[in-house]
C-alpha cells in the first residue's frame, strides 16, 4: 500500500523530516510539505518538526489547523518542539496552550539553552542497540498518561514516547541518518 505522509512546513527542520521520510519510505509512498488545514485529513501520517514551539503553534492557530490537527485520525511523528505542541500541558508555563493530542507533562528546553545542546548515544525500546540521538535546547516529558509508552528516558525525564499511533521525541530522529524509528511509524501505519 502506497502511503502519504505530509510534513508541517511552517517553521523549523522541515526539509530534515522531508528527506528522512522519503528515504524511509522508498518506493512505498510519498512525502509532501503542508500548510494548509484542508491537507490534513489526506495523509496517513504527519510530521511535527522541531523548530520553535511558540512560533510553530502562533502560525498553526494563524493557518487555522488547530481544530484539524486535534481532530487527526493518522498517526503524529512529533520532535523536539513537536513534542510540545502534542502535549496536554506544559510545565512551568501556563501562557502557551499545547494542542493536547497527547497526555503528557512536557519541560521545554529541560537541558538548558542551545550552548547545552548535546549528542548522546541511548537505549531504546523496540530498537536492537542504542541510538544515537541528537538533543537541541530539548524538551523532555516528565509525566505520560495511561496508555502511553515510554520508548528512551534520560535523567532528565521521558525523551521518546508513544501512545497509539502518535509518537514523540525529544531529540530529532531525523538528523542522524538512523531512519529505526522512522520505520517504526511507518509499520504501525501498515506502510
């Protein structure tokens, strides 16, 4: 079955996930760039870019995707900022109102600021030897909801996370070129 999976192409990583999800796909589907709300409903599966959250969700509500997004049947591949614009809520900052797709506690830039970003080689559920993940002004969750699987942890909390068909991390899978969980996704969406 050929699959469709749309990239969120607002702000952000977005030619990284573009690329990653064409590699991963092969000749099974297509990746196309998305801005506009009426797209959301055609694609099997979405990509939440890392980027800037706060810019990210200002142009979403400006777009009008908000409701669609929300209202999503496929499955979300959400990093970094993605991460928190899928959350229920966000700690330490009641003035930015996440989209709530997924119950989850998300501290943004929980490493500190870009100067502590870092690489770092961890363990993963599902994956047969670490990966090697690539954390900038990161996010982590520090609360997950029922039903919610915790796939990669660090010390500072929760760095990947699924719950059905979504999933979420905090650092970009796409920018290593280990395209594990890439492919992860892209088998539970049956492509």
């Amino acid at each position: 079955m050929a699959g469709r999976i749309g990239v969120l192409a607002l702000q952000g990583d977005v030619s990284e996930h573009a690329l990653a999800f064409t590699r991963a796909l092969g000749e099974k589907g297509e990746v196309s760039l998305f801005r506009d709300a009426s797209d959301i409903p055609t694609f099997d599966g979405i990509a939440l870019p890392g980027g800037e959250s706060t810019t990210i969700m200002r142009l979403i509500h400006k777009a009008g995707m908000q409701r669609p997004l929300q209202q999503y049947e496929g499955g979300i591949f959400a990093t970094c900022a993605g991460m928190v614009l899928l959350a229920s809520e966000v700690q330490d900052d009641s003035l930015f109102e996440p989209l709530g797709i997924m119950d989850m506690t998300v501290k943004r830039n929980a490493f500190g600021r870009q100067r502590e970003s870092f690489e770092a080689d961890i363990e993963c559920n599902g994956l047969s030897s670490p990966f090697h993940a690539i954390f900038i002004r990161a996010p982590v969750a520090t609360r997950v909801g029922y039903g919610t699987e915790v796939l990669a942890s660090v010390p500072q909390g929760y760095a990947a996370v699924r719950h059905g068909l979504h999933m979420a991390f905090a650092f970009h899978p796409e920018l290593g070129g280990d395209l594990r969980f890439h492919r992860l996704f892209l088998e539970r969406l049956g492509l």
